[in-house]
C-alpha cells in the first residue's frame, strides 16, 4: 500500500502563488496517473490535476492556465503549481495516485490527508 503526504497549503492574498508537493512512501505501486483533487466548502470534491507516466497532462477548466503539474523523474513527489491564486480556490487540497501493485484489474485509488489553500485579503 501507499501512503501519500501532501503539503504547502496556507493562506495566501489574491493574485498569489502557491507551490504544493505530494510525496509517495510504501509498497511498489504501477503508476497509472497522478492528481491533485480539490473540495471547496459546501462543495463537492472535483478533479484539478492530473499527469500519467506518458507525459500527459490534464486540467480542470477552472485552473488551465494557472495550475501546472510536475513530478519528479521517480514519480515518488508531485508537484501543484498555483499562479494568480482567487478566492474561489480556497480548498483542501488532495494528492491521489491510482495505479496497482499487482494486475491492473487490481487498480486501486490512494489519498493523502490533504492540505488546506485559503486565498483571501
């Protein structure tokens, strides 16, 4: 199993910048994507992020532009860029990755507590 540690949340102004990090320990996971995910208050959780070992990168509409994911050549940390931080991305944001240590029909979701971004004056 894997276990993930995600940290950078704080409180940030307007027009900010924030970077958060995700760091992978534990057993030997496939890697079939990692995310960032986020749920705002009153909120549900939506997916923000998400880069696959093929290089591919994807973005919720709501941060293209200003988010960016990376990762290091391990895969073990990711990395949330944030860039002309609002208040709507107030949130506590999660680190997932999804992959499995066996068959891919034995695929499994893994989360980490969460850190939280708050983007107010």
């Amino acid at each position: 199993q894997v276990q993930l540690a995600e940290s950078g949340g704080a409180l940030v102004q307007p027009g900010g910048s924030l970077r958060l990090s995700c760091v992978a320990s534990g057993s030997m996971l496939r890697i079939i994507a990692r995310s960032w995910y986020r749920r705002a208050p009153g909120q549900q959780r939506e997916l923000v992020a998400t880069i696959t070992p093929g290089g591919t990168t994807e973005y919720a509409d709501s941060v293209k532009g200003r988010f960016t994911i990376s990762r290091d050549n391990t895969w073990k940390t990711v990395y949330l860029q944030m860039n002309s931080l609002k208040p709507e991305d107030t949130a506590v944001y999660y680190c997932n990755v999804r992959g499995y240590e066996g068959s891919w029909n034995d695929k499994s979701d893994y989360w980490g507590q969460g850190t939280q971004v708050t983007v107010s004056s």
